[in-house]
C-alpha cells in the first residue's frame, strides 16, 4: 500500500498502475479528490462501482476511461476480485 492509502501501486510506461484488493475494508475506499484532472482506464474489473458526488454509482468494466476533473469528489465501491486502473 502507498503511504496508507488501500491500493498497491507500481509506475509501467510512464503511467501509475493501481490494484485495490477485494478484501478491502469499504471505509478505505473514502470520498476525495484530486488537485489535477485525470483519464482513468480500467483495467480489470468485478463488480467494483465508482461513484461521482452527487450522482448513481456505475459498474466499471474493463476497458473503460473515466475522465475526472480536478476537485471532483468521487469514490470507489468495492466489487469482487481485484481492481486495476491506469492512469497518467
């Protein structure tokens, strides 16, 4: 885990790999943002959700590209399985 937070992370081609593992405790997976905008990719995906404030959460499937803007809280839901997600 990086500095706490409830992901593994390793850099691959000049972009951040993230890994959540499924028996994550849900109170990890907290509202927050960032301070820049980013393009999410998903990379695997079972079951695990993302949620914008103020909107439904959706179901991430593999191959998905979120694009959060800067200071847009959002949040993961925990799924089954592992989640990975690149990012610049």
């Amino acid at each position: 885990m990086v500095d706490d937070l409830p992901f593994t992370q390793t850099v691959k081609d000049g972009y951040y790999i993230r890994e959540f593992e499924p028996d994550i405790n849900s109170e990890e997976l907290k509202w927050h943002f960032d301070e820049t905008d980013r393009q999410v990719t998903i990379i695997k995906s079972d079951g695990w959700k993302f949620q914008f404030d103020n909107k439904l959460p959706f179901i991430l499937y593999a191959g998905d590209i979120i694009n959060i803007k800067a200071n847009e809280y959002h949040r993961c839901i925990k799924g089954n399985n592992n989640l990975i997600i690149k990012f610049i």
